[in-house]
C-alpha cells in the first residue's frame, strides 16, 4: 500500500507555520527596535489618502520613528528634541488610523518641514512632556 500525502494538510501547516514566523518575527523586531526606551505607536499622515502606522522610540535627544511592518531596524524618520515643535491636538477628521486607541491629531514641524501625526492621547501627553522638558545635562545650573 503506497502512502499518500495530504497536499491539503501540508499546505495548512506551512501557512500556520508562516503565520507564527511573521508574528515572532515582528515581536523580535519590536524589542530589537525598542532598546529598553519608552514605544508608543505614532501614524504620520500620507496626504490625504490615509496614514501609516508605525512606531515611535524616545531617546534622550530625539524621536525615531519606525514603520510597523518591515524588516529595518533603523529608523525612518528622526526628529530631534528641542528641533520637533508640537501643535495642539485635535480631533481627527476623515479617516482615523487604525490600532490607535482614542486617536488625536497633532500638526509638526521638525527642520523645517511640517507633518502631521496622530497618537493616543495618554501618548501625546508624554510626547509633550518629553519635548518640553530640557534633555539630562542641560540646564542643570538654572535657579
């Protein structure tokens, strides 16, 4: 009696088997890329067509910015403290970006170029925070 193979059963496997890959994949990414610093994600706005998801990781002296899907572990976007002015945030209009809890919208400028992002709201907060407060060994002789 020849032995038969399930092409169906194999077939299910490998694509369970990618599944997992690119998940663990993303996971390892995600700590690789996070550094033990502080991650929030951060859309940043394509025109009018939308925005693309990614992740942001705060450092003493600027904001990384990273796309969520990728293979990179450098940023894309890198905005400096003291360079990145922050808006107000308001709601957002038209299309809100996904896997962002209660999302805000916040015009930017950082060298000379204006952006626009959308961040929960808790993560705009500490955004502000961080750009507002003077990075460690600055200022420490201020009265």
């Amino acid at each position: 009696m020849a032995a038969t193979i399930d092409w169906i059963g194999v077939g299910l496997a490998c694509l369970v088997l990618l599944i997992v890959l690119v998940l663990a994949g993303m996971v390892l990414r995600r700590r690789l890329i996070a550094r033990g610093e502080p991650m929030a994600l951060v859309a940043v706005a394509r025109g009018e067509d939308g925005w693309q998801l990614g992740m942001t990781r705060l450092t003493t002296h600027n904001v990384q910015w990273f796309a969520l899907v990728g293979l990179g572990l450098r940023p894309a976007r890198v905005w400096a403290r003291g360079e990145l002015d922050l808006g107000s945030p308001a709601q957002i209009t038209g299309n809100r970006p996904i896997a962002i809890m209660d999302p805000v919208q916040v015009d930017c400028s950082a060298d000379g170029s204006t952006f626009r992002i959308a961040v929960a709201r808790g993560d705009y907060t500490a955004l502000r925070s961080w750009s507002e407060s003077a990075p460690p060994g600055r200022g420490v002789n201020v009265a």
